[in-house]
C-alpha cells in the first residue's frame, strides 16, 4: 500500500525504518499509560519492545505489516502498524491497529485521520468486516482521533495493582 497524503506519503517500512518505528511505538504506549507507570517504564518497556521488534522482524505469530509516513524529501514523521487478528468476542477476522503514531509537531493537520482511512483500506483490503484497535484510558489525543473517525468503547480492561 502506498498512499500520498497531502504532501506526505506513506510506505511499507523497509528494514531500516524498524528502529524508527520502535521508538514510535515506545512513545505510543508510555503516551497510553499513567504518569506513574511511565514513571517505571524502565521496569517494563523493553519487553514490550523486544516482541515488537521480532514481529517487525516476522518472528512473532502475529500477521503484520507496518508502514512509515514521510515528508516531502523523506523525513520520517509518523507511522501506521496493522495487523490481523480475532475479534475478542464473536472471533471473527478482523483488522487490528497495532500502532499509529504522528509526530508532535504535526498532530491537529489531519494525518491522524488520514492514517485511519490507510487502516481502514488496509483492512478492506484484507477483506476484513471491521477494524479494532487498544487505546490507553491517559491517552486523550488518540481516543479523540479514533471516536472522531466512528470508534467507540466495546469493553474495558481494569487491573489493580497488589501490595509488594
């Protein structure tokens, strides 16, 4: 899939944009969590990177294709990672939103919007019947960009953490 967007364009990610899109999805999760799990993110983040860079690879099971969104002249600034997977109650095929990311700088321009239509194709693509995704509850800009674009809340996972 290649699409241009408004002066940007994006691309499968070649192997020399996986350190890129690691560090995209670093900031996407420490973005989803709150501050005080951010705060520990040391404790944890690199095992959440390390499955991420094997499926990139194509070692993980999971069915995956990632892409990276460009500049005119060919700066990185954001990147879109799907995925296949079941649908967690009626396990039917689905498309999955594994990542997407904008840089700073250019969120509030419609990129973000622009990345759902290119999952959305993606999925279409596949055949797939619908498209799922995970947002963190403390990611505000990301649940405004999906419930913008027809999202909307289906289930919610809770934890707790124990006395150590």
């Amino acid at each position: 899939m290649r699409i241009c967007i408004d002066g940007y364009t994006l691309t499968p990610a070649a192997a020399s944009d996986r350190d890129y899109v690691v560090g995209c999805i670093r900031k996407t999760v420490l973005e989803s969590v709150s501050k005080e799990e951010a705060a520990m993110s040391d404790m944890w983040i690199d095992g959440i990177l390390s499955i991420v860079t094997a499926n990139l690879r194509g070692e993980g099971e999971l069915k995956n294709e990632a892409f990276v969104l460009k500049r005119k002249g060919g700066k990185r600034c954001g990147m879109l990672w799907m995925g296949e997977s079941k649908d967690q109650y009626t396990c039917d095929d689905t498309g999955y939103i594994i990542g997407i990311y904008v840089d700073e700088e250019l969120r509030g321009l419609g990129l973000g919007k622009a990345l759902m239509d290119a999952a959305e194709q993606w999925c279409a693509g596949k055949g797939f019947m619908s498209v799922t995704l995970n947002v963190g509850l403390w990611n505000k800009g990301a649940r405004d960009l999906y419930e913008s674009v027809g999202f909307r809340e289906r289930s919610t996972v809770m934890r707790k953490d124990l006395p150590r």
